[in-house]
C-alpha cells in the first residue's frame, strides 16, 4: 500500500512475480495462478470472495504466494526461465519446486553464484539468461551446464572489458543477423558483441 510497490516483475508459469518492494528488498511475492493482480492467500469453500481462514478458506496450490520468499540479497531483477532466477546484489539466486509448478506449499531457494547483479532487466539469449554484473562494467550469461550439474556465470564481455569502462545502463539483444549484445553505456556510446550462446562464441 502507498509508496511500498514492488521495485521489478515477471510473468511465470501464469503467475505475476513482483518483488523488492522498499519494505522488503529481499522478498518476492506471486499471484494465483491465472489471475496476474489476484493476490489472495486463500481459496474460500463457501465461494465467500474475501477469503479468509474465518470462513473456512484454505490454502491450495493455485493461491498465491504471500509469504514472501526471501533472499539474501536485494533482489534488483526477476525473469523466467526453465526456473525462475533473480539477480540480488550480492549474487544470483533460482526459485524452484520439487514438483516443478511453483505454489504455496512449494517453493524452495537455491544460490546459484555470487558474483552479483545491477537492478537491470536481463535478457534471454537462447536458453541462458545475460545480466549486467553490479558494477555495471561485465556482461555474464547464466546458463545450465550438465557436466557439472548447476548453473554457471561466466563473463561474456571479457575480450572487450575495456568498452564497458563507463559503465552500463541498458542492455539489449539484436537476434539477426547475428547474435548481439547492445549495451548503452554512461557516456552515451554503444559497446556491440557478437555472442552466439549454443556455439560460446562472442
């Protein structure tokens, strides 16, 4: 309510995921499934709307998640992939559920690196996720890696550090006709990469 609103968002298994709000930085809530501004906790038996355990409202697995979910960090960005991944300030984080739909009664956190991530929306190259590092100066791609069975963080912008000096505002994806990497820089100049996610070339 007031000024407590939820600093980013993503759309998720038919779910609306906002988090950060100025009151809790760290937390992360999500709507009932299939209705994006439907917040309630609670299915009413008796089809009372507002639902509460008064009048004999439960918890079922579409209501949304009002206990928020909480993370070590300031969560600056949010975005869904085959999990759903946040990027917090002092590392990335992945929400996941034992039986793969994420609801009241199951949801889980998981630290995936702790490199840590500037509160700008990333984007979905192929199947990894590109995020701005927190000082603003390094690109890194979040992606699966099966060898080793967890997620990676590797800095993608490394042959060209030097362009990303001034720091970084956006970031942007171009798709053809090559694979790029668009970040507008603090000076208002463009640093550009060629970044083909399936072969790691950039």
């Amino acid at each position: 309510a007031g000024t407590n609103w939820p600093a980013c968002g993503e759309i998720y298994q038919g779910r609306l995921v906002v988090g950060a709000t100025p009151g809790r930085k760290n937390g992360l809530w999500a709507s009932r499934a299939g209705d994006l501004l439907d917040f309630r906790g609670y299915t009413a038996t008796d089809g009372t709307p507002a639902a509460t355990p008064d009048n004999g409202a439960t918890i079922t697995d579409e209501c949304a998640i009002t206990a928020p979910v909480a993370t070590k960090g300031a969560i600056g960005w949010i975005r869904g992939q085959r999990e759903l991944f946040l990027g917090c300030d002092d590392g990335e984080v992945s929400v996941t559920a034992v039986g793969g739909i994420l609801s009241p009664k199951d949801f889980q956190t998981r630290q995936e690196s702790a490199f840590g991530a500037a509160a700008l929306q990333p984007l979905v190259a192929g199947s990894q996720v590109l995020f701005v590092s927190r000082d603003r100066r390094k690109v890194r791609a979040m992606r699966f890696v099966r060898d080793t069975g967890g997620m990676e963080s590797p800095d993608v912008s490394f042959p060209g550090a030097h362009l990303l000096a001034p720091g970084v505002l956006e970031i942007h994806w171009a798709r053809e006709p090559i694979g790029t990497i668009v970040c507008l820089l603090a000076d208002g100049t463009l640093a550009c990469y060629s970044y083909e996610p399936t072969q790691e070339i950039d």
